[in-house]
C-alpha cells in the first residue's frame, strides 16, 4: 500500500513539478535521456505554454484597452461576467505563474545535476514493506490518504468543471461577435488558440494545487507516524523496565541506545532529505497563499454586487489560500513530536541517573569487603557506563537542538509557534490592505 502511493507521488511530482519523463532507475544509474524528447516533452510544451500566457498577461496589464491587439477589453470581460476589477484576479495569476517557473527551473536544475535527495527516497519507499508498520497503523494511514484523496479530487474537479463551463459560454459569445462580423477569422482563431492555452495552463495550475498537495500531505503523516510509533515504544518499554527488570544495566541500556539511534538517524535522514528538496516549495506555497489573501480580501472590496461568477473567483482565492494553511499546519507538528520525544528521553535519564548515584553509594559501603578481582570488574563496569551516558547525554542534547522537520526555504523553520504567528501576520495584512485599498 505504501509503496503503491509512494509510486503515485513519484508520477504526480515528475508531471507537475519536474515536467520531465524518466524513470527512478535511470535517475540512480545516472543515465537519463536528456536528448531524447520523450524525456523534456513536458517541459517544452508546458514552459512554452506558460511563458506565451504570462507575456500576453503582462502585455494585457499594460494595454487593459485592448488584449494582444484584438478588440476585447478588460471592460468587456467584465461586463460580460458582471464582474468588477477582474485585473486583479490576473495580477495574482501572473504572480503564481512566475512563482511556479522558479520553481520548476530549481527543481530541474537540481535532477540535471542528479542532486535531488527526493529520489533518493522515492528509491527508498519503492518497495516498501507494509509489514513494518502495525496494522492499526496501515489502517490509520489508508484510511487519512483516502479521505485527503476523495477531498483533493473534489474541489480538483468541481473547478475543473466549472472553467470548462466559463470558458464555453465565452466561446459562445466570441463565436457570436464573429458571425456578426466584429471579429473576423484570423482574430477567432487567435483568441481561440490563447485561450485554450490559458485554460490548459489553469487546468495544471489547479493538479500543482490540489493533486500534488495531497501527496505532501500523506508524506508528512507517514513521518509522523513514524515518529509516534518510535515515541510509544519508547514510552512503554521505559514504563516495563521500570516494574520487570534492571533497564540501568549496562547490557540493557546500550542495546536500546542502538536501536534508538538507528530509527531516530533513519528517520532524521529522510526528513533532511525530503525538506532538502520541498523547502523551496513551501516558499513558493507561502508567497503564493500571502498573494491570494491580499486579491481576495480587495477584489471581494471592489464588487457592487454577489453573483455566481465573482462568488467562484472569491472561492477560489480563499480556497487556495486555506488549502496552504491547511499543509502548513500538518507541516508544523513534526517539531512538536521532536520536542515531546526528548523531554521523554530527558526525565529517564535523569531518574536513571539518580538511581545510578544511589546504587554507587550503596556499591561503596560494601567495597572494602569485596575482594580484588571483584572490585576490578566494577570499575571495569562503572567506566562501560560512563562512557554510556555520556553518550547518550550529548545526543539527548543533539535531540534539543535538532531542527527535525521542514523549513519555509532559507526564510524560518516551521513550527506550531511560526505557523500561529503566520496566521496573525496574514490577519494583519488584510486589515491593512482593507484599510489602505479598499475604504478609499
């Protein structure tokens, strides 16, 4: 199952991400076909569509009298829709579009150096073994990617659809200014083929928004459960060995040590790596969803009246911006695990230690009556556990200071505190430009 999404995640993020075809075995190799078409298919077509859509964007800004020299305003838009300042919804659509290019053009720079640790993890979890994870567990994680995909496809598709609705009533009205003779032929077919262009372009926008989200999304959860799991087994083996058996020998405590470094590097290392790679996502994610709330909170200003056409506008811009937030929030809780998981390991090994002081003390009361070979064989033991715990005093300390979990770029590290404080500055952001834009 696991490896089965993870597969699906790999096919989503080459197409609406990458915009390359290759496969994981070529990447690993270090073999990819970069003369070969198949392999920058996606990124010919699809730059070349949005580059055309943002150049006739900017012109259109600029000239809002007459798009790309053909008689239609933004006046008519407007007038046909019963919409006012449309210029803003196409202002922020010009904002994610050049957000998105810088994105793909860092991504791609990275796989054409094969220096992208997200294959390396796609590698990883390609044959993934389920049996790893407890079955409450598998269960928790097919049931959390079902409802996100059954969600996603959703709002995917009901904007899909209704594009698909505005965009043929629109080639219903120009098909009318051209059989009555305002329009003639060679501008039809221009207008005809931009504005296919234009729907492609928002069609991929809405799969980067809502299909390759949902797959960030299960990852970040497939971590933490990672992590709760390490955290609970963790918890119950301190609350036994309490009770059963002597957890401060020194047998005991170094084969738990090595089993706990061991999933905790694995674990630390696949968080590196995947934040490695996204964290210039989550940038672009942030600035995209800052864009939305500010086009939101003024287009909603600039509207005489509510109807169907500027209600899915509105939707839409405050859909995108909640959709962020919402994966922004998921984001935040791996510190927070972090953060519970060595206050964990802190207070055992403070309550060890005591224990340890009073057995010493305790030791040295019956040490004169010990003989020689015995007294060589504690020190021999007492130095095992010194070296023990101060082994495992710097890594608790490492722990502490660890940044286990995702970074908004080279801007901050995500956690529940940022995340709080991200929501207030966009809380004042909207005040701001409503009181600076939208009462004058």
């Amino acid at each position: 199952m696991i490896s089965d999404i993870i597969n699906e995640c790999f096919k989503c993020f080459k197409y609406y991400l990458f915009r390359l075809e290759y496969s994981l075995l070529d990447y690993q190799r270090r073999c990819i076909r970069w003369t070969c078409y198949r392999t920058i298919k996606p990124s010919i077509w699809i730059t070349t569509y949005s580059t055309i859509i943002t150049s006739i964007m900017l012109t259109t800004i600029r000239r809002p009298k007459s798009i790309i020299g053909l008689p239609l305003s933004f006046e008519d838009l407007e007038e046909m829709f019963n919409i006012q300042r449309l210029d803003i919804t196409i202002v922020h659509l010009l904002v994610v579009f050049m957000l998105l290019e810088y994105l793909w053009f860092e991504l791609f720079k990275k796989i054409f150096s094969y220096n992208f640790p997200l294959n390396d993890l796609f590698i990883k979890y390609y044959n993934y073994n389920d049996n790893l994870l407890e079955r409450r567990l598998r269960h928790y994680l097919t049931l959390f990617y079902q409802i996100i995909h059954s969600i996603s496809t959703l709002f995917y598709r009901l904007t899909v659809l209704t594009i698909l609705s505005g965009y043929a009533l629109f080639m219903i009205h120009v098909g009318y200014l051209y059989l009555d003779g305002k329009w003639n032929t060679f501008q039809w077919l221009l207008f005809l083929q931009l504005w296919t262009m234009l729907l492609f372009r928002l069609l991929y926008l809405l799969g980067q928004l809502f299909l390759v989200m949902k797959f960030l999304l299960f990852i970040v959860e497939f971590w933490r459960i990672q992590f709760i799991k390490m955290f609970q087994t963790t918890q119950i083996l301190f609350r036994c060995n309490r009770n059963k058996m002597d957890f401060n020998n020194s047998i005991n405590r170094r084969l738990f040590w090595q089993s706990f470094h061991r999933q905790y590097l694995a674990l630390y290392l696949d968080t590196w790596k995947f934040d490695d790679a996204i964290r210039i996502v989550l940038v672009a994610m942030e600035m995209a969803a800052k864009s939305a709330i500010i086009d939101c909170t003024v287009f909603v200003s600039k509207q005489l009246r509510i109807n169907l056409h500027n209600t899915f506008v509105i939707l839409w811009l405050g859909s995108a911006f909640a959709y962020i937030k919402v994966i922004y929030s998921h984001v935040s809780s791996l510190p927070f695990y972090n953060q519970r998981y060595s206050q964990l390991i802190m207070n055992w090994n403070a309550r060890t230690y005591w224990q340890r002081f009073c057995t010493r003390q305790q030791q040295r009361l019956l040490q004169e009556s010990s003989s020689s070979s015995w007294t060589k064989l504690k020190h021999f033991n007492a130095r095992i556990i010194l070296r023990d715990v101060i082994k495992s005093n710097l890594f608790i300390q490492t722990m502490t200071n660890n940044l286990f979990g995702l970074n908004c770029g080279q801007i901050f590290f995500i956690t529940r505190y940022k995340y709080l404080e991200l929501l207030l500055m966009d809380v004042m952001l909207i005040l701001l430009f409503y009181k600076k834009i939208c009462l004058y």
